[in-house]
C-alpha cells in the first residue's frame, strides 16, 4: 500500500512493473474504480511517451445498465481525447458458470478488438486486491505453485499480450486517487452478489485481516510461488532438451530418464507434451496427471485429454489418441481452394486435377494393413493411426506425413522446436 497514493507515485509503480510502454496500448475499462485509475494513469504518462492509447468497453448484456455505463466511458474517454469502442458480447452463457463464460468472452474480444487496431497489448485493472482473492480462491481448490503464483503481469491470452500493472496497488489507493481528482467511477452491484465466490472470498479477507492474512501477505506468497514456479518450470525445459524429441507429431520421451525425474519436473514435462500434441488450452487436472506419471514409470500405457501415453521399450510415447480423430473425415478434398488442416495439427497442400472422390481420413487399423513396410518408419502403430491420410473409396492413396516427397505437401502446424515451451500461463 502506498503512503501517499500521488499520481507520481502510481506511475512510478506502473513504469516499475511495465517499463516503456509500447507504441500502441490498448485499456479495457469498465468503468469501475481499477480500470477508471489505470485509463486516467496511462493517459498520464502518454503524454510523455510516444504511446497511442485506445480504449474498449466489453459489454456483457447481463444487465440492463451495462451499456449505458459503457457509453459513460465512452464520453470519459472523448473528454480525454482518446479512441473508445463497445465490444458486445452477443452470446450470454447459459452454463452453470456465468462469471467464468463471460471473462473468457470478454478477453476474446478484447483480444480481437486489439488485432483489429493493431495494438501491441492490452492493459487492465488487476489489483492486489483481484491478486489475493485469485490466490485464495485457488488455494481453496489445492492448487499446485502454479496455481497459487496468482497472475502475472504480463500475460499472453488468444494470441494478445495482457498487461496488469496494477498487481501490488490496492483498490483504496486508486479510490483515493480518483476522489482527490474528483474522477467519478461505476460500482457494479453484482461485486456485492455473495452468489458469487469472489464476492465471498472477499468478505472472508476482510475477516482473516486480524489474524496477518492481509492483501499484502497473499500478494507476496504469490510473488515467492512465482519464483518457485519459474525454477520448476527451467527444471523442466532442461529434462525436455535432454530427453525428449517430436516425431510425427508426437513426443518421445527417454524412459529411464523420466522416471529419475522429480515428480512436480516430471508432471511439468508431462504436461508439455500433453498439450504440444493435443493442442489444447488447458493441462489435464493435477490428480489425472500424477496417476498419469505413476503408470508410465510403472511401465502402464493410457489415455489422458485426447492422447495416447505410450510405453515401448526404452521409451514413452506421447501421440495424438487415434478415437480422437476416428470420426474425423474432410471430403471432396478436391474441391478445396486452400491448404487442407487436419485436426490443427497438419496442412496439407491440395495437388491439382485429383479424383473428386478424395477424401481425407484417419489410417488407422485398415490403413496399417494396407502398408506392409509400416515398421520401416520405427515409430509405435499408434502414433501412426491418428495421421491424416489420403483415400480413394477404400483405397489407401498417400500417408502425406510419411511421404514428404509426394505431390502432398505436408507441414506440421506446431513447431517441434516449441514442444516444452512454456505457452499455459494465468
């Protein structure tokens, strides 16, 4: 908490946890007190730099003031001189979770608003506050250190880079900051909903206060988890860089090295590779993953969030699940005007003047058949069923990752290179 919440102080702050600002900055603003302080912060310190700063409001329909509220900022951000657009999210949710729907919704179009406007990032309101809720919401539910580092200040979310650099202010402070400057802001009533956890969690700080728990305390064990969390996570890329390789699209790891991993190394490694082949945005949860660990070092196979964890002598295999593509079939691939992708993970060049009964399916079992020197390639009948490949009624045409000769040209869509980089923050 600052002494004395200045503007120069809170700047200084900012410059301390962002650095230079880029040339283009996106602000997502509520209109609530965090966001209000960070537009009016940023516009601040523009005018010193050579930043360009544009300004959104997501308006999420849930409630009938929203858009007059986003048309409020809109106005505060015209008296200010600075581009402002309402980003309407025309999809409510009707899952059990609202609140989780629509902050994926939110930062969806935040991140196609920027792309749109060529903004290097996007900067938004976190607090310390948001910061030690995060964290006790995610010890509730037995986080790893991942987990409990809280959220980052800098922070890649569908393909836009999010900014918080409000992480150590307190809410107060930028509420004292904008009633010295006579800024007003927006209290949204569903932050008093105790339907809501955050809400909960919020008021069950207030109460663990006197006993040491305060916003500073749990930002700090976020702070030290981070740090742990970061060695883990190098621990992990020099495992990767040691004993794994991408074939095929799939990740062979040495077993005998895996198994004299650390277990938390080796859950990270198994997740990198989980998520490199299945392309997913999310790791499978803790628990699969550990019982995971122990079946492949016990020498076990199975299946784990569409793939298949393959154990073959010396190694461990990590490929795409074959009943994850099974029903998967593109047809009349002749009359595609495009690269052809398969399962977001390959594309495939169409050659020209090809049957119109071209279809592309997964090999699987009947394809295997069908290549009598499929062992030539040194690599488990599994890795092999999930690959695209090229059929002409029930004739086997090409395996155009097998075939890179062929008139099919194939490329993987993932870099193998990136396979243990680290891409699943929070």
């Amino acid at each position: 908490m600052l002494l004395i919440p200045t503007e120069e102080a809170l700047i200084t702050e900012i410059r301390a946890r962002l650095g230079t600002l880029p040339e283009k900055l996106g602000v997502a603003v509520s209109g609530g007190s965090d966001s209000m302080a960070l537009l009016h912060l940023l516009n601040a310190m523009s005018r010193t730099s050579e930043t360009e700063v544009y300004v959104a409001t997501v308006d999420h329909g849930l409630r009938r003031e929203s858009r007059q509220e986003a048309e409020c900022v809109a106005a505060c951000a015209a008296e200010l001189g600075l581009q402002h657009d309402i980003l309407t999210w025309h999809s409510p949710a009707e899952s059990g979770n609202l609140q989780g729907e629509a902050r994926a919704a939110r930062y969806r179009l935040l991140a196609q608003w920027a792309k749109t406007r060529g903004l290097q990032a996007v900067a938004v309101g976190h607090t310390a506050d948001d910061q030690a809720e995060t964290l006790v919401m995610r010890l509730r539910r037995a986080s790893g250190v991942t987990g409990l580092s809280g959220m980052s200040v800098r922070h890649l979310r569908d393909g836009i880079e999010l900014l918080r650099p409000l992480l150590r202010v307190h809410r107060k402070d930028l509420r004292t900051y904008l009633t010295d400057r006579n800024i007003p802001w927006i209290d949204d009533p569903s932050n008093n909903d105790t339907r809501f956890e955050r809400v909960r969690v919020r008021e069950a700080l207030t109460a663990l206060e006197p006993l040491g728990l305060t916003i500073d305390a749990l930002t700090a064990v976020a702070d030290n988890m981070r740090m742990a969390d970061a060695a883990l996570d190098h621990a992990m890329q020099v495992a990767a860089a040691e004993l794994g390789q991408v074939r095929l699209g799939a990740v062979v790891l040495d077993r005998a090295g895996f198994h004299d991993l650390q277990d938390e190394v080796a859950r990270r490694l198994l997740v990198a590779a989980i998520t490199y082949v299945s392309g997913a945005d999310y790791p499978p949860r803790r628990a699969p993953l550990l019982d995971a660990c122990h079946a492949l070092r016990e020498g076990r196979g199975l299946t784990l969030q569409g793939c298949q964890l393959v154990v073959k002598s010396d190694r461990i295999w990590v490929c795409r699940e074959y009943e994850a593509v099974r029903e998967t079939c593109i047809e009349h691939v002749s009359e595609q005007r495009s690269d052809v992708v398969w399962d977001n993970a390959w594309k495939m060049s169409v050659p020209p003047n090809i049957p119109h009964d071209t279809k592309l399916r997964a090999l699987g079992d009947d394809g295997l058949r069908l290549m009598e020197d499929w062992r030539r390639h040194a690599v488990p009948r599994e890795v092999l069923k999930p690959l695209p490949a090229v059929w002409q009624g029930g004739e086997l045409i090409a395996v155009p990752p097998l075939e890179q000769s062929s008139v099919w040209s194939t490329a993987a869509m993932r870099l193998s290179e990136t396979w243990a980089t680290r891409s699943l923050s929070h």
